[in-house]
C-alpha cells in the first residue's frame, strides 16, 4: 500500500457524508449569526437586503440566503468534496458586502 497523498483512501464519516444543502446552510448560517453576535429577531429590512421572504427571523433569514447563494456557486454538483471553512469564509464573505456588515475586532 502506498502512502502518497495520491493513493491515500479519502473516508468520510458516516454522520457527515449524507449532509444535505439545507443543513450545510444551517450550519453556516448558525456560524455566522455566533460570528457576528446577531439578534434572532423579525426584521423585515435584513430580509429585504438579502432577498428573501419578508416574514422570516434573522436565523431563516441568514439560512435562506445561504442555501441560495451555495446553491448558485455550487448547484448539485456532486463530483467531489467540499470543505466546509472554504464555503463558509466565502459565503460569509459574501454576506459582510451585501449587508455592509461593520465587525468591531478592537472591541470587547
């Protein structure tokens, strides 16, 4: 058995191999809101800035444009693996422009 990289067997943990975009979504979505200290609220502007259904609380909110903006940079592509902090730090990138998101990192 070979121990290059080329040759290594690629084995994906039984609790994460089946993860669905809806979930990946929530996932990011979940991270984003802890990242950013968001209140989960109903506010019909922050729908509205992201595109989607106005009637959603700031978790849904975040989840829906998330799962949107995945599913238009990766569709179903399923030939291969993602990694997870790639996704999130480009969605999460993407989402700080769209809002226009100001993070205090001196601030405490």
């Amino acid at each position: 058995m070979s121990s290059s990289p080329s040759h290594i067997p690629i084995s994906v943990h039984p609790a994460i191999r089946n993860l669905n975009v809806s979930q990946i979504s929530k996932m990011i979505a979940t991270k984003i809101i802890e990242k950013t200290e968001l209140n989960l609220q109903y506010n019909s502007s922050f729908c509205r800035q992201l595109n989607v259904a106005t009637d959603l609380n700031t978790y849904e909110t975040l989840a829906y444009y998330i799962d949107n903006r995945y599913f238009e940079k990766y569709g179903f592509n399923g030939s291969g693996l993602i990694n997870f902090n790639e996704v999130y730090d480009e969605l999460y990138c993407e989402f700080k422009n769209k809002i226009k998101y100001q993070m205090n990192y001196g601030a405490s």
